[in-house]
C-alpha cells in the first residue's frame, strides 16, 4: 500500500485543488463542509483519459503486436523455444487487457471490441470444425468469425492446449505440427488481435477517434454533459469490474456445483493472474497510475474531503489483490480443494465493489463539479 504520507507533488496538487474551488471562505459554514465547494476536475480526468485509459490501450496494441510476431516466429521456426516464447508473448498482453476491464465502456462496449477480443467460454467445438473444414482463414474470415472461436482465447488453446493439464512446450508443438492448419488458425487470429486492439486504441487517442476527449472537455458536443456524468463513468467502470470477479469470474466457477469449465484462462493456468489484474486495473484508475506514471487521481479528489473513504478503498482494493492471489495452486484446482480460500477472495472482491457503489457512489453525487 502507498505511504500516506503527503508528497510534495500531492501538496502541490491539492494547493491547485484548493484555487480551482469557486469559494475557499475564511468564515462559512462550507468551509465546514469542503464537500459542498465547486471542485474543477479538469486536471483529474486529463489524467485518467490520457495516462490511464489511453496508455492502458496503447500498451494492450504493443502486447498485441508482439505476440503476433511471436506466433509469426513459430510459424517460421517451429521449436519448443518459440512455443514458450509465444506462452510469454499471450500472457503478457492479457496484462494490460485484463486492467483495462476497469473501463469497459465507449467505444470497447460500442464497436464490440470486448466480445470480438475476450469471448469465453471459448466454443471448442465450432472451433474444431473449423480447423477440420477448408475456409481461407484469413482477415476476411475472423473478421465475420464468431466471437466465440477467435481473440485472446482461441489464441490460448493453440498454443497451451485444452487437455486439462499443463502441456509441455514439446506436446503443443507435436499438436501444432500434427495439423499444420492450425498455425493458419492461430496467425489468422493473432492478426485480428491486433487489428482489434489497434481500432481500439486510436479509438481513444487524440489523433484517432478522440474519445478521450469526451472526459477532457466535457458538456458542448462531449458524451458527457457534466464532469460528475465522466466521473461517474469512471467509477462506474470500476464497479462493472469488481461485480464481474466477484459474482461471475470466481462465483460461477466456484459453484456450487464446481464448474471446471466455467474457469476463464484455464488452458493456460492464467485465472488468478487475470483476476488480480482486473483489480489492479481498479486500483490504476482510482489512482490514476499506470506503466510507472504516478496520479493524479480520483483519490486526490476524495481524500481532500473524506480521508476515511479514501482509505477504505484503498484497503479494500489491497484486501482483494491479496485474497485473489492467496488462492493456492490454480483456481482450476482451487474451485474444488480449496474452496475456503477462494470463499475469502469472492468476499474481498464483492465487498470492494460494495464500498465503491454503497459508498463512493452517493459521495460523488452529493459533491459538487464545475
């Protein structure tokens, strides 16, 4: 957990704060109650759209792309060596996928980014005819694909395997080999990856779509007529996350009945990781940090008028990282044999959610924004 002690950059920050107030009277009953003052949240949402969402996208192309040339390099050499090697490549790009799950909205809701990249369960048997069958699977194809054969999924089952247990590099390369349509497969969905992450990315960027530009600017022609409206999205993003880990990505597994086939990243043993992510990707946007940059964020709004809530949420955001990854052995095997364990991370993560909808949600409405 980050030091509460006040750096000089959050000094700074919370002196512009105490300017951009429409009143900052000497001897009024608003200087009682901070929360009744005008907040300009330019900065803030600045922030969050441009150093958050937007480098978020902007690493989730560059993990794209690089697990594209991984499945390229298999293609061309086909050793254990780049089997791993394109392992690593899809683990590393489900990282900045599963953060940006805070912020499921715009366009990745409205142009189907989310379904076209994410899909699970994964249909394996739709998937398997089509490797059994003879269609050019190329840009064409996966573009007119389901989403449920195609994205991050389809991609995990080529080159983990589905057989239920760890695969060594050596089998999912004697898999591949044995049906050489299958590296077609997995190049053709690789590049639909990236055209989708791409879209998405430029969707948000100031030289593409500009979406961001909706919570930079808002009222006029924004999505937002309000900064409170963005604002509200912003959490609202983080609500969506927190409510999908903890009643649907660890609660539908879980059961009961114990649902193997429910546990999402199973091919590749991934489930913990994703989840923990996703909550990371909360903690990123609450305090508007990511790849190294430092805030500011939603918590310098809060914690300038009410202290108590921002360290609530703060713990309840460690509380469910931990807990998740508290879990032991793979959550595949974890729904069944360690099932308090993960009792305690479903708690974590749905009582995280509750503080940001019970709580920070009627804090926000009752606070003023210019």
């Amino acid at each position: 957990m980050r030091t509460r002690l006040m750096t000089t950059l959050t000094a700074a920050i919370l002196t512009v704060m105490c300017l951009t107030l429409t009143a900052c009277p000497d001897d009024s009953s608003d200087e009682d109650d901070p929360q009744l003052q005008t907040f300009n949240a330019d900065f803030m949402l600045e922030n969050y759209a441009v150093d958050v969402v937007t480098a978020t996208y902007a690493a989730l192309q560059t993990a794209a792309e690089e697990l594209e040339d991984a499945a390229n390099d298999l293609d061309g050499t086909r050793t254990t060596g780049n089997v791993t090697a394109a392992q690593v490549a899809w683990r590393a790009a489900r990282e900045p996928w599963e953060n940006s799950e805070a912020f499921l909205f715009g366009p990745v809701d409205t142009a189907g980014y989310d379904p076209r990249m994410d899909t699970w369960p994964l249909n394996g048997t739709d998937m398997d005819a089509i490797l059994a069958g003879s269609a050019t699977l190329n840009a064409a194809f996966f573009a007119s694909a389901a989403d449920d054969v195609k994205g991050f999924h389809a991609i995990e089952r080529l080159i983990f395997g589905d057989g239920g247990s760890i695969d060594t590099a050596a089998e999912i390369l004697a898999e591949l080999d044995g049906d050489t349509r299958r590296y077609e497969y997995l190049i053709g969905a690789c590049a639909d990856l990236v055209a989708a992450t791409t879209a998405l990315h430029t969707a948000w960027r100031s030289t593409g779509g500009d979406y961001q530009d909706n919570f930079i600017n808002t009222g006029g022609s924004s999505v937002y007529p309000s900064q409170k409206a963005a604002i509200l999205e912003w959490v609202e993003g983080m609500i969506t996350i927190a409510d999908e880990v903890g009643s649907g990505k660890l609660a539908t597994p879980f059961g009961p009945p114990a649902d193997i086939d429910a546990v999402e990243s199973r091919f590749a043993f991934n489930s913990q990781k994703d989840f923990a992510d996703n909550i990371r990707g909360i903690q990123n946007a609450y305090l508007g940090n990511f790849g190294g940059f430092d805030g500011p964020g939603l918590e310098i709004f809060v914690a300038s008028r009410n202290d108590e809530l921002d360290q609530e949420i703060r713990d309840a955001i460690e509380l469910a990282i931990f807990e998740i990854e508290d879990i032991p052995v793979s959550f595949e095997d974890a729904i069944t044999n360690n099932r308090p364990e993960v009792q305690d991370a479903i708690d974590a993560v749905l009582a995280l959610r509750d503080v940001l909808n019970d709580e920070l949600i009627p804090f926000l409405n009752n606070s003023n924004f210019q």
